[in-house]
C-alpha cells in the first residue's frame, strides 16, 4: 500500500470534525471564498469549519436536543455563521429563524432587504417582521447578543469569543515559531479520533500539540511506511497534550483509539 492509499483510506474513516459552519453566500456564485480575503469573519485558529449552501440549510439543516446544528449524515456544529452581507432571501431567513428558536446559536448581521423584486414590497415587510423577530434591538455594536426562543442570535461579537462563551475550547493547539505552521484535519468514528498533521514549513518542528481529546492513548501512524507507535501524552483540563517531532513537510496521523486511565505516560 502507498502513502497516498493509506491517507485516502484514513481520511474516509468516521466524520469530518467541524465546530462552524458558514453558510454560502445566496446567489451566484455560491462557492467558497477561495480568493479576495477569504472568509468573513475569518475562523479562529484552533477550529475547523465546514460550509453550507442555502439548500442543504433550508432542506437539510436541525437543531439536536443538546442545541447543535446538524445533518441527517451526522455531521454536527456548534454554531452556523451567515455570510457578511445585508440581503437575504425569504426562505433562508425563514429558517434561520425556526433553528434560533429550536436551540441553534446563529452569528451574522442583521439582513436590510431581499435580493430582488420578487414579492415586493409584501417580501420586504416580512423580511422587517422576521428581522425584528430574531435580531430584535440588536445594532452589532453596543447590542450583539440576544436570546431568542432556545437559542442565541448574535452580531458583532467574534466567532473565537461565541465559541468559548459556548464552553468550546480548540480542537487543536500548539506552540510554533513564527515561520512555521501544522496544517490538520480531525475525522471520528464512535471508538476513535484520528487528527492528520502536516508540517507546511522548511524546517524540522518540536512542539507540544494540545488535542480536544481525553480518556485514550496517543499513537502516531506513519502513512509514508504504514508503521505506527506508541507517543508519550498528558491528558489535563479536558486536553490532551503529546510531544511531537516532525521533520520538514512530514505528515503523520495522530489517533487516539485505546482507552486508559492514566493521565501521563512516558515512552
């Protein structure tokens, strides 16, 4: 098997682990931000995200009981963000209201009017009811934050503060010179977390990696030989912490699948 089998067979392991999902702008294109200045507001570092059309939000999109968006596929999120813009569709706004009220906590500004003439003006007094309705006296500076129905609408406070308000901590954090970066991606299936880590920089890199994950030993798969091993971990503050080396763009699969009931082991 080849490096490239084993990571496409790792990556196609469980479900994609994402605490934000973005919704797409309406319109064309409705693509992903992939020029310009990329996402608006940006994610913070430590998180990952995914993103969602109008479709999939409007068809496809509940709130579970624990007040987490989610997909009949099991994908989930702790919190949607809407697209930095002052038009939205009837529709959409529509349902950004019904999973508000269901528990969903939504971050985004507050939408003036509908792209369009179609239903004017009838379309425009709707979109000023629901708007009052959800964002109610909210004007994103003074006024971010407001309960409505189970859930929370807020607008202009940063997605990193909404996430840690919400007991979220980073999936993924480490120490790092300047010049140098770990690219990842976390995937879980019910018995096992598994995070593959990329060193992007030109130079070898020795840190400490601080994992959302608790309660199972640290191993790391090499998917350059297909070998693996056990790593020296500290579990402490709902984390794990591991001590890693990679060399120049190594990549190596993290995973945690074997329980312990330890919380520092040596190797």
């Amino acid at each position: 098997m080849t490096y490239l089998a084993r990571n496409s067979f790792m990556l196609q392991q469980g479900k994609f682990v994402a605490d934000i999902a973005y919704l797409l702008v309406e319109g064309a294109p409705s693509t992903m931000p992939i020029w310009g200045t990329g996402l608006n507001p940006p994610p913070p570092e430590g998180y990952d995200y995914d993103y969602i059309n109008a479709d999939a939000l409007i068809n496809r999109m509940t709130v579970s009981t624990d007040g987490r968006l989610a997909l009949p596929d099991g994908m989930s999120y702790t919190l949607l963000v809407l697209p930095n813009t002052n038009r939205m569709t009837l529709p959409v706004l529509k349902k950004i209201n019904d999973l508000v009220k269901a528990g969903a906590t939504v971050v985004g500004p507050r939408p003036e009017r509908t792209p369009g003439f179609t239903g004017y003006p009838d379309s425009e007094e709707s979109l000023e009811d629901l708007t009052m309705d959800i964002w109610g006296d909210l004007d994103g500076i003074s006024r971010t934050r407001r309960v409505y129905g189970k859930g929370k609408m807020i607008w202009g406070t940063p997605v990193k503060t909404v996430l840690e308000m919400a007991g979220i901590i980073p999936d993924v954090e480490y120490d790092r010179p300047l010049d140098s970066k770990i690219n990842w991606i976390h995937r879980r299936t019910e018995e096992t977390d598994s995070y593959f880590l990329i060193n992007s920089s030109d130079k070898p890199l020795a840190t400490e990696i601080r994992f959302r994950v608790t309660g199972k030993e640290a191993e790391m798969w090499d998917p350059s030989t297909g070998k693996t091993q056990p790593l020296s971990y500290t579990i402490s503050d709902n984390r794990t912490v591991v001590p890693v080396h990679f060399m120049e763009h190594q990549s190596a699969f993290i995973v945690f699948r074997k329980k312990t009931d330890g919380y520092k082991v040596k190797i």
